[in-house]
C-alpha cells in the first residue's frame, strides 16, 4: 500500500511540475512514477493506472508525442493484462493523437475508433473526448491530402479553363463581393478578381495560397486568402453578392452543412454557383477507383458526385433558394499516354500523392468494411483501358442558386441599391462535370 501510495504521490508531484512548466523535472517523477505502476510494484491496478494516465496527458499537454509514443505500448499491455478498458480507452485516444503527430492518419483514426468504443462500455461520459478528436483528425487528414502534390499544376493543366465559366454563369460584375469556397489556387476567385469584383478565396489547405498569390500578382489583381472549412465558413451572415465553388466544396463530407453554409453567407437576392462532377460521369468511375483504399468516411459522408444530381442538390437547398439552374457540359482531360495521365496525377493531384504514400508497400491493403454510402457498384469494377485513354471526357454540372429572403420578426428587411426590398439569393449549379 505504501508503494502505491509513493508511486502516486510522485505521478502527481510530477503533473504539478509540468504544469508550472517545470517539464523536465516533471516528466522525470512522472517516468519513475509510470515504470513503478507498470513493473507492478504497485498493488492497486486502478491506481497504477492514474500514474500512467498523468503521464500521457503531461506529454500531450506539452507536445512531447515522442516520450508518449514510448510509453502507449508497454501501457496497451498492461491494461489488456488487468483487463481495464478505462486504461484502454485512455491510452488509445492519447496514441491515436501521436499518431496524427506522426502522419499516420489510418492508424490514429482505428486507434481512436477503438478508444471511443472502450470508454462506451467503461466510462461513457469520457466517450466524447475521442469523438471530438476523431473529427479534429478527419479535418488535418483532409488539409495534409490537399497539400500534397503540385495543386497548381494540376489546377491549370487540367481544370483551368473552367473558372471564367462559372464566373461568367454567375455573372459576376464590378463591385460585387465574391466568396470562393474550397478555392484551391484560385481558379474562379481569380477570374472574379479580373472580372472587377471584390474577391475572398477560401480554402481547408493554406498550404496551397502562396502559388495562388503568385499567380494573383502575374494577373495584376488582388484578392483575399482566408483558411476556412466548407462546413463552418467564418464570415457574417449575408456577407457576399456571390459564392461559389469549383470541384472543392463538394468533397466536404456533410453536404447539408455545406449547403447551409452557402446560403447563410450569400446575400439575398445573391447567387450560389458551383461546379461538380456528375454521379453517371468519369468522376465517378474515377473515385471509385481508390474507394477500397482509402479511410473509411465520416459516418454519414455522402459521395461528393452526389453534388452533380439535380434532385439531390434541390433536397439539399430545399426552399431556401428562389430559383435553381443546371447545365450539363463535358470538358476533355488530355495527356500522352495513359501511363502521363496517371503519373500526373500521382505527382501532382494531393489526395491520390497522400493514398499512393498511406499504401507504402503494401499496395494489396484494403479499406475496411463499413457498409458506407461511398461504396457503389463502380468501387467493384476494374479499370479497363480506353479505345483512345489519351483523352478522358468528363460531364460537369453548373449549378445556379438564388438564395431566398425570409422576413423574421424583429428584423429589418435589407436594401438593395436602388432602396427596395432585397429578394432572395439564387443559386447557379455552374457546372456539374461527369
């Protein structure tokens, strides 16, 4: 008992020291602490496991992730041999953060998973912590894919030529306030930008701003580069004329929220545009193709070429818009060969660099089985060669929405410049793309 007793008075002595940023000195107690819980000198398991709990969490709270990684192992075996699964779900969780340290996003997520599960069934009121760190993990996961690569490259060599189509179907004029949502390197928020108007191009991956300013200033134009999540957008209610998207914000995985979001920020009266792939278009066969290696998806993720279905994307606005438009187009991939076509995009389009790099040397490893909506009948059909694959055609939808005004009471009914009621936003689907 006495041995317990010292074991957790230094575990504790050692936490205090780290946090009055006495690290050092702290983290000595609290390795002597954790070797005497785990050699068993300890007689209470419980207690051992507070020792080792203040460890963990000392490393995390000041980023020292290496001294974690060393401890979590021998820590997971002695809580599978007291049969704890508080221990098991604490340990997890605090691995599962180094492991998103290391940039190894499977690995974090399945011990996360597990972690979530274990404090289910020993303490559910700590079942949120790793809910909250699994969806912290889906977003740096998302941002590492996108800054992989050679976005920019990609970007102009093969999608280029369709922002001035959604800025020209979104009529985009002079004074305008424009947001580019998931806007990459600048592709439509730079052509708003030529076309006179007041530009914020927002996007998950700032890692990709510095190409699209350098690209801003070979044009003679400026504009505003804001980090922001689809689903979450950080500016006012109301605040834009026009809001667009082209091919960025329908890979956020909660589609509803992305939709929410484009209206609450479009002025009434305004307009939405985007431009997605289709379900029935090469997109589709394109996606499915990496499906069985990728993570699984959020629970309740929808395909993003889901964005391209007229019926799909009117559930989504629902009555909140006055009018929406579709127009169908294709637009042409082109590359030498088809072993150019899928180099390219294994050196320059992020998510395919981030899987060929999670895959490493075991390119037979497969996701495993969720029963998601991701899963279609394309993800279990195999790649087959085009008659002329130097040239892969895909089929965009443009969609156009005109946000609606409500009248709520206690609210002042906006302007428009001419001094009447301001009528709702619209949405435009600038282009859905096969």
């Amino acid at each position: 008992m006495f041995r317990t007793l010292e074991m957790l008075g230094l575990a504790l002595e050692g936490a205090a020291l780290v946090a009055c940023a006495r690290v050092e000195e702290g983290m000595r107690c609290l390795d002597e602490a954790t070797a005497t819980a785990l050699d068993e000198e300890a007689t209470i398991p419980i207690s051992s496991a507070w020792a080792c709990c203040f460890l963990v969490g000392a490393c995390t709270s000041v980023l020292d992730f290496e001294r974690a990684f060393e401890w979590c192992d021998r820590i997971a075996e002695f809580a599978e041999r007291h049969e704890s699964p508080y221990m098991h779900g604490f340990c997890r969780a605090e691995y599962g953060a180094v492991h998103v340290w290391r940039g190894r996003w499977a690995e974090a997520e399945r011990l996360l998973d597990a972690s979530f599960d274990d404090f289910s069934r020993a303490r559910p009121a700590m079942a949120g912590a790793p809910l909250v760190a699994l969806a912290e993990l889906r977003v740096l996961a998302a941002r590492a894919a996108w800054a992989a690569g050679d976005y920019h490259r990609f970007a102009t060599e093969l999608v280029w030529q369709l922002g001035p189509v959604l800025v020209a179907a979104c009529g985009v004029s002079p004074g305008q306030r424009v947001l580019d949502v998931a806007a990459g390197t600048g592709n439509v928020a730079i052509r708003a930008a030529e076309a006179g108007a007041e530009v914020v191009a927002s996007d998950l991956t700032p890692e990709n701003f510095e190409a699209g300013r350098e690209e801003a200033r070979a044009r003679g134009v400026e504009l505003e580069w804001v980090e922001a999540d689809a689903e979450s957008l950080p500016f006012a209610d109301g605040a834009f004329d026009v809001v667009t998207s082209s091919f960025g914000a329908m890979f956020a995985p909660d589609h509803q929220a992305v939709a929410g979001e484009l209206v609450r920020v479009c002025r009434p009266g305004g307009t939405i545009g985007m431009a997605n792939f289709t379900p029935d278009g090469l997109g589709g066969e394109f996606f499915a193709v990496f499906a069985p290696y990728l993570p699984a998806p959020p629970p309740g993720a929808l395909p993003p070429v889901l964005w391209g279905s007229e019926e799909h994307v009117r559930d989504l606005f629902g009555d909140r818009v006055e009018s929406l438009e579709l127009t169908r187009k294709d637009y042409v991939e082109r590359a030498a060969s088809p072993r150019d076509y899928c180099e390219f995009f294994r050196a320059t389009f992020g998510p395919v660099v981030a899987l060929y790099e999670s895959l490493g040397t075991t390119p037979t490893a497969r996701r495993r089985s969720t029963g998601s909506s991701w899963t279609s009948r394309r993800a279990r059909t195999k790649a087959r060669p085009r008659a002329r694959p130097s040239i892969a055609t895909s089929t965009c939808s443009w969609w156009r929405a005109l946000p609606e005004h409500r009248d709520r009471p206690g609210t002042r009914v906006p302007s428009d410049r001419r001094g009447g009621p301001r009528s709702p936003p619209r949405v435009r689907s600038a282009a859905e793309c096969d």
